[in-house]
C-alpha cells in the first residue's frame, strides 16, 4: 500500500507540471496577442484584442443562426466519419489480415494519403453536385485515410499467439474481426478516430466554404467576406473547443488500456 502511494506521487506531480505549462503557455499566448493587437503593427482590425473577441463569440452564441449551422455540419462531419471512417477499420484489417490485398492496395493509399483532399472536390462536385451529398463525400474522402492507416499499422502489430488461437477455435474471417483484431487495435482504432475527425472536419468545412449556403464553413466564408474579422476568429475558437472537446470525448468512452 505504501509503495503504491509512493508510486503515485510523482504521477500526481507530473500532471500538476504539465498542467501549469500549459496554463503558463496560454497566459504567454495571450500577452503575445494582446501586443500584437495593440501595437499597430498589422491593419487595423485584423489582430483584434481578445475582449473584441470574447465579445464577438457572445453575440454568436446568443445568435440562434450558429446553432442552425452547427446542426448541419455536426450531421455532415458524423455521417462522413460513418462512412470514411468505417471504410477506412474495413481496409485496414482486410489489407493487414490478407497480405495479398495489402501489397496490392497499400502503396496508393499511403501515397494518396498527404494530396490535400480539396483536390478532390471538382470531381464530387461533378459526381455529386451541389449540395449535402458532396460536403459528406469530401470529408468521407478525408477520414479514411488516416483511419486505414492506422488501422493497418495496428494489424501488424497483434500478437500471433492471439491469431493461433482464432484459428485453433476455427473461427470465421468475421469472428477472426470482432474477436481478436478489433480488441487488441483499441489504441491505433483511437489515434484513427481522432484524427480521421479532424480530417472529416476539415473537408466538411472546405466543401462548406467553397459551395454551400449553410453550415459553420459558409458562416467563416461570410465574417471573412464582410471584414468581421474578431466574429471569425470568435467562432474559429469556438470550433477549436468543439473538436478539443470531441477529441477528450473519444479518449473518455475508448481508453487506449
């Protein structure tokens, strides 16, 4: 018991020192922005002080316009991390569990993987057209990829005395998948979700800003035509805190151990 609490404290210690340079980092952060803010140096209006700020994202917040927005992204972003993210676990244990199919499959997705996916938006366009189905597209597009990569990274690392024993129990391709392979990739399922989000995000958003007239990508687009700059950067920090708290969600409800 002892040793367990002697154990513990410099863990306790750790966090308490992470924690204070993060706050340390922010408080700096902050007196960086406020000179830059203050001193002139940019056009006006373009490094607003963080009460303009803080003020702006009051008044978004008490707009009912973000919440008709945030509705429709948060659709968009989901159902794309259904179907990219989905595909993204499929290929990465048909590709990891079948060599054949990993040899063949695997170069173009690590080479496709870093072409920024906006590349990709004339031809959904084309495909798709204007509308809902092309904004889930591109971020469906855009979360597969980190998605099967870490999935298939995490494929090579599952012990093969777990293997033998799915085959000892002659357990089917499927049974093999939820049995043996999904449990032990808990922590590269993790690290895919959370980046294969924050990729989906951004396609979503990129679509949004390119060809829509809803949701909060179109909402950016709209401050930034109209030279709103303290609502924009209001409402990119309040995306910031969403995905942040996205990501704190993942680790919360899908522990790594």
């Amino acid at each position: 018991m002892a040793q367990s609490h002697v154990s513990s404290a410099p863990a306790r210690r750790s966090v308490r020192a992470q924690r204070l340079t993060a706050l340390v980092a922010f408080i700096a952060y902050w007196v960086v922005w406020e000179l830059m803010a203050r001193a002139g140096i940019f056009y006006e209006g373009v490094v607003p002080s963080s009460v303009a700020i803080l003020r702006a994202l009051y008044h978004i917040l008490l707009d009912a316009a973000l919440y008709r927005n945030f509705a429709v992204t948060a659709f968009e972003v989901l159902v794309a991390m259904a179907i990219g993210g989905g595909a993204g676990i499929a290929f990465g244990l048909l590709g990891g569990a079948v060599r054949v199919i990993g040899r063949a499959y695997e170069p173009y997705v690590y080479y496709l993987a870093p072409t920024p996916k906006i590349v990709f938006l004339p031809i959904v366009f084309l495909l798709f057209g204007v509308g809902v189905a092309t904004k889930i597209v591109l971020g469906a597009i855009s979360a597969f990829f980190p998605m099967a990569i870490a999935t298939l990274a995490g494929v090579r690392t599952v012990k093969p005395v777990l293997l033998r024993v799915g085959h000892s129990f002659n357990l089917t391709p499927w049974q093999m998948a939820l049995k043996i392979y999904l449990p032990a990739l808990r922590a590269p399922v993790v690290t895919g979700l959370k980046l294969a989000f924050g990729f989906a995000l951004i396609g979503v958003m990129l679509a949004e800003i390119k060809l829509s007239n809803i949701g909060l990508g179109f909402m950016a687009i709209e401050f930034y035509n109209h030279f709103q700059i303290a609502e924009l950067y209001a409402l990119l920090m309040l995306i910031f805190m969403v995905a942040a708290g996205v990501n704190a969600l993942i680790d919360r409800l899908m522990p790594r151990d």
